[in-house]
C-alpha cells in the first residue's frame, strides 16, 4: 500500500479549513436551486438536521449568479467522467456533494477532512438511496496533506479511476494546491484514469464572468 504525507505548516490549513466550513451551507442552498438530482433533498435534509437556529439562507441576490455555476461545473464534471468510462471515482473534499448518491454505476469514495460533515453526509445519503443502491464509501481524507489516503486506496480496485473536486482550490494557497494536485498524480500513478476538476478559476474570475 503507498503511503503518502505531504506536509503543510498548519497554519497554512486552518483558515481554508475554517472558510470551507462556514461557506458550506451557502453552496448546499445554491446547488438546491438548481436541477442537480437529489440537491433539494440534501439541503432539506440538512435544514431539518441543523433546526431553525442553526440554518440562515443565503440573500436571494448574492445567490441568483451562482446557481448557473454551481450547476454548470457540477455536470461538466459528471459529463467528462461519464465520457471517459472509468468506473470509480474519488471526489476530494466533496462536502455535500450528491454526486456519489446520483452515480450507482461508480465505485465512488466521497473524501471529507471535517468529521462531522462527513458522517452528516453519510447520513443523508441513506436516507435518500434507495435499498437495492450500493451506499458510495465515505473516508476521511485531507486532500493536502495526505491523511488518509491509505483508506481511500483500500476502497478502490485495480482498474483507472477518476480523480475530482468542486471548488476546493478556491480557499487554499498555491502552495497547498500544488500538493492537492500531487495526491491526484498518486492515484493516476497506481490506477491509470483521469483528473477532472472545474477549479481552474478565481472566485475574482468567476465573479467577473457573469
């Protein structure tokens, strides 16, 4: 089994850390705008988890030109993994992503350094799959440093793999996405596949273009 850690002076990772997790609930409301498959019922679910305190919506206006993106990278990247033909996918800091749950054809590992987020998501995926649906695995993994990535491997066969993530890179440094992009070469190394990610632009960029 490869073992990999990829170092990062900590404090590197606790502001992205902090900022993914404080803009999570904004993205899962937006997707639910949208037509992706079972985003409504996530951000439902999730609403109904977190009780009336703990849930704020998002203004409306701030919202409306991030919708069209949101939907727009999440089926580009579903689009270019269904063309390549790979059968598994692992999908770093996948968050609340439905992709797992709206993919049964994949052998697909949903990766999330954050706990609680994880086993939250875990949750809300039995509650929506139906019985005769294989559960997507769900695995701590820190898609900088590397923790983690033995468990990832020990779901996956020996066959190419599709390698992604959403908007990761938006929250981390240059440096911490050298190394993300280090762990995705790890995995083509060992399975052979692809790597798909929609994370090429600024949040300066995106807002520039609508």
């Amino acid at each position: 089994m490869v073992t990999l850690k990829h170092q990062l002076d900590k404090t590197d990772l606790e502001k992205p850390s902090r900022a993914v997790q404080s803009t999570s609930a904004d993205i899962v409301y937006y997707r639910s705008l949208s037509d992706i498959p079972n985003a409504k019922l996530v951000e439902e679910l999730m609403r109904l988890g977190a009780g009336s305190n703990g849930w704020q919506t998002p203004n409306m206006e701030s919202a409306r030109p991030i919708i069209p993106f949101m939907e727009g990278r999440y089926k580009a990247t579903d689009a270019l993994l269904m063309r390549s033909g790979v059968k598994q996918v692992v999908e770093f800091a996948a968050g609340f992503v439905p992709r797992g749950m709206n993919n049964p054809q994949w052998n697909f590992v949903h990766t999330e350094q954050d706990e609680d987020a994880l086993r939250q998501m875990r949750d809300i995926t039995e509650r929506i799959i139906s019985h005769q649906q294989s559960m997507p695995h769900f695995v701590r993994f820190d898609a900088v440093t590397g923790e983690g990535i033995d468990n990832v491997m020990a779901c996956l066969r020996e066959e190419p793999v599709g390698v992604t993530h959403e908007g990761m890179f938006r929250y981390y440094p240059n440096q911490s996405k050298e190394k993300t992009g280090r762990l995705a070469k790890a995995f083509l190394e060992r399975y052979g596949g692809l790597y798909v990610t929609p994370d090429i632009w600024t949040w300066k960029n995106i807002w520039c273009s609508l």
